[in-house]
C-alpha cells in the first residue's frame, strides 16, 4: 500500500511541475506562486520516495 500511495504521489508531482510550467507561460500569475508550488512539488516527490524507499 505504502508503495502504491509513494508512486502516486510521485507521478502526482511529475505530471504538476510541467503543468505548471505552462500555466505560468500561457496565462501568468503572482511571482511568489511559482518558486513555492515548485518547492511544494518537490517536497510531495520527496515524500513518495521515502514510501517507497523500502529501507524506511
């Protein structure tokens, strides 16, 4: 289950980043928006990983 939920969340984030991307490119929001949903990302990839990290 731990793996399923660590793949999911990890497929989540690598689907959301280059989406993002492209919203910003095609309609623009605040500056601050972009460098914290990106941090955000990262931390939801990072957290999938560490599920299916089977050392943990």
């Amino acid at each position: 289950m731990r793996n399923q939920l660590g793949f999911f969340l990890q497929f989540v984030a690598l689907v959301f980043l280059p989406l993002l991307i492209v919203w910003q490119l095609n309609f623009g929001f605040k500056l601050l928006y972009m460098p914290t949903l990106t941090l955000l990302g990262v931390v939801v990839f990072w957290f999938g990983h560490r599920l299916r990290d089977p050392g943990s």
